[in-house]
C-alpha cells in the first residue's frame, strides 16, 4: 500500500452512477472493493452541489463509505471546495476520520467553478480565489498538527503532527503550482489540462522546491470509448469550465484509450513524463454509462494496464 497522495501512486476517480440515493452509496462502495481488488492504491471523490449530474456534495463522507467498504487502499476528498466550508471544522473532520482510518486519508482542495454551490452555500461567488488563498495555508498546517487558536486544543488534531493528513491542490496555473511549494504540498491537475501547461505548472512547482505528489488526472477506456457518453460528458465540462481554464485544455477529448493495454499503459506513460507528473488518478465514468460499464473498465484496466504501467513508470525512474 502506497501512502496517501504519494508519488508513483495510480488511484481511480469514483463518481456516483444515475441511481436512486440509496443505490448510489452502495454501488459506490461496490466499486470501492472491486478497485481495491483490481490493484489500485487509492480512490478520490469530488464535489458539486445542488444535484449537479454525478457528483455528491460531501467527498470526504463518500470517502468514508470507501474507506469503510475496503480494507488497505486510501481513499482523498480530492478536490473538495475549500471556500465554502469553515477552514477549523475542516481540520476538525479530517483529523478525526484520518484517526479512524489510519494511513488511509488525504485532502485535496481547490477553489471552486460553479456558481450555484457558491449560491447554496451563502459564499459570494466573487470571493472564490481570495477566501482560497487565505484558507489553504491554514488547513495544510492544521492538518500537520499545527493550527491557529482554540484548534489546538483538539486532541485529534494535536495528534496529526506524529501522522499528519497528505494534502494536494489543484493547480492550473503558475501561481498555484508556486504557492503550493510553498506549503510543502502536492498538486492536481484537471482532467483536461494541455500536456504543456501541466509542464510548466509541474516545473515551477519543483523548482520551487515543491514537496509531494504531481497527479495528473486522466480520462482512460481499455476497448472503444462509449462515443455519447464522452460527448455528453464534454459538454458538462464545457459548461462548467471558465473561458479561461478552457484556454489550456488539450486538443480533444484528452482520453487514452485502446484496444490494446500495452497502448493504454504506453499513453499514460508518456503523458506522466511529458508533464513532469510522478502519479496518476484515472477516471472511466462518463455520463450516462452503467454501474455494470464502470466495474467492467476498473477490473480490466487494474489486471490489465496496471502491471505494464507500473513496470513503464518505475523505468523512467
């Protein structure tokens, strides 16, 4: 088992299916066990609000569910919106469920895109970026034990600095990749990120001295890709995506996929060298597929691409 967030690490993205609530929290503790089963080290969930299609509005509590259904693999809220939570009470809830599952959870934040979970929140959209930049340095220290006033009492909190909580943070510019380097902490990449701009975030980051883990996110399918599900699912990020975050997306669709795995593992390769990354999270949820599609692409992809990739990524060291 591989620390949470660490480099060389592969996790899977889980996302929750078009099922009813309570077929939704089972399905994805199924899928949890099937790629614990399949060889993954982790998984990561996501949050949007306000019923946004396959996302859920709290991901380190679907994390748990994940953590609950496996028994090694690591589970991160990766990325969970940091402007619209109290910074202590986020200290709070990962300290302590990093005490009930010990080495098991990591955090990953970013600021935020839509403007509805902004809205269903009470949090002015316009103050997005500000109320990131001044929480992120909080939770990364509270999570290392050291956090600012009556937190210090906590005594779950106290003991994060004998096992502090991995962090990460989504970074799609310079800036970010400078200020992550700042706190010692790792990066995110978006799905969709062009391999030169990861590149360049990945460079500033290291030659900031930059700490953790570089985890570039990537959309994958061993076969054909499922053509009307990719396009939906595009056009949700489309929709959901600034201008300008659009400006340094990849031509296409950004997925590797093949019929062949030796492919597919050589494509991840690749991308993981070009863009000065050393860990990946693949997605294979699309819009509309099935639970049965889903299980399908985790099992076949561990079995099947994870050994080639593992043995192509610890070659090029």
């Amino acid at each position: 088992m591989t620390e949470p967030l660490a480099p060389a690490s592969i996790s899977l993205r889980l996302y929750p299916h078009d099922l009813a609530p309570r077929e939704v929290v089972t399905e994805l503790m199924a899928q949890a066990r099937v790629t614990e089963a399949a060889g993954f080290d982790g998984v990561m969930t996501s949050e949007h609000h306000a019923g946004f299609p396959n996302y859920l509005p709290n991901p380190l509590l679907a994390a748990t569910w994940a953590l609950e259904a496996t028994e090694h693999i690591w589970a991160a809220a990766s990325p969970m919106l940091l402007p619209l939570r109290n910074v202590n009470q986020i200290i709070e809830d990962y300290g302590w469920t990093s005490h009930r599952f010990p080495g098991r959870v990591g955090a990953g934040f970013a600021a935020g895109a839509l403007r509805d979970d902004f809205d269903l929140s009470g949090v002015p959209f316009e103050e997005m970026v500000p109320r990131f930049k001044e929480a992120l340095p909080k939770v990364v220290a509270g999570l290392r034990g050291e956090p600012e006033g009556l937190l210090a009492a906590d005594p779950g909190v106290q003991a994060l600095r004998e096992h502090p909580v991995p962090v990460v943070s989504a970074a799609q510019s310079p800036a970010a990749g400078r200020r992550a380097a700042a706190l010692g902490i790792g990066l995110l990449y978006d799905s969709l990120v062009s391999v030169e701009r990861a590149a360049e975030i990945s460079r500033v980051h290291r030659e900031g001295g930059g700490d953790g883990a570089r985890i570039l996110i990537r959309r994958v399918w061993l076969g054909e890709p499922p053509a009307d599900a990719v396009a939906v699912q595009m056009e949700r990020f489309r929709d959901a995506a600034s201008a300008s975050t659009q400006r340094h997306w990849g031509e296409g669709d950004s997925i590797v996929a093949s019929t062949d795995a030796a492919e597919v593992a050589e494509g991840l390769a690749a991308l993981v060298a070009s863009t000065g990354s050393d860990a990946l999270n693949l997605r294979v949820f699309h819009a509309g597929i099935s639970p049965a599609q889903a299980r399908s692409q985790i099992e076949r992809i561990g079995l099947e691409v994870l050994p080639l990739l593992r043995a192509m990524l610890a070659a090029q060291g």
